[in-house]
C-alpha cells in the first residue's frame, strides 16, 4: 500500500503527540525489536521508531529494512525518529486506518 500525500499529511499529525514506544540502541535492530515493531503495529497502527544516540544504524537502512519484513510504510523519517503506519491485522483495532482510507 503506497500513501498519497493527504494520506500522510493525515497520519504526520495524528503522530505528532504520540511518544516514542521503540528505542534501537547499541544491538541494533535485531530480531526482538522486529517483533516489537510488528507486535505495536498490530496493537495500534502508527507508532513512533527511536535511534538512540549508541546505535549504529543508520535511520534510511532501518526504515527500508523494517518495510520489507513487516510491510510497514515509513510516514515519516525526521533526525533520529521514524513514523511507522500498517493496518492491524485485528479487525477490532482498525480505527486509524478507516479514517485512512476514506481520504
């Protein structure tokens, strides 16, 4: 699924108060990350992503490398801070992604 820009726009600011519930630090983006990712994209749709300052990572690899595993879309990829958005799985927690569709 590829965002339109009014899509994004849209998901940009329904992220903007959310805090960060991922961290990479310094073992990178392993397996239990992944699982977390996926876990809290399922839970809640757009989550955001946090390179901590001890990580080698680099924010451009992480964002590819998580969209092709998970099937996420990268919203946003600002500084250190990456905007994750996937639709649940779980039908009784599609509540971002209806309003998602009709824009």
């Amino acid at each position: 699924m590829v965002l339109t820009s009014k899509q994004r726009a849209f998901l940009k600011s329904e992220a903007h108060d959310l805090k960060p519930i991922i961290q990479i630090g310094k073992n990178g983006l392993n397996d239990p990350i992944k699982t977390s990712v996926r876990q809290a994209l399922d839970a809640r749709e757009l989550i955001k992503v946090t390179l901590l300052q001890n990580t080698d990572e680099d924010i451009h690899e992480v964002a590819e490398i998580l969209e092709t595993e998970i099937g996420c879309e990268t919203v946003l990829r600002i500084g250190r801070i990456l905007i994750l958005y996937k639709v649940s799985a779980r039908k009784e927690n599609r509540k971002l992604s209806v309003k998602v569709k009709s824009l």
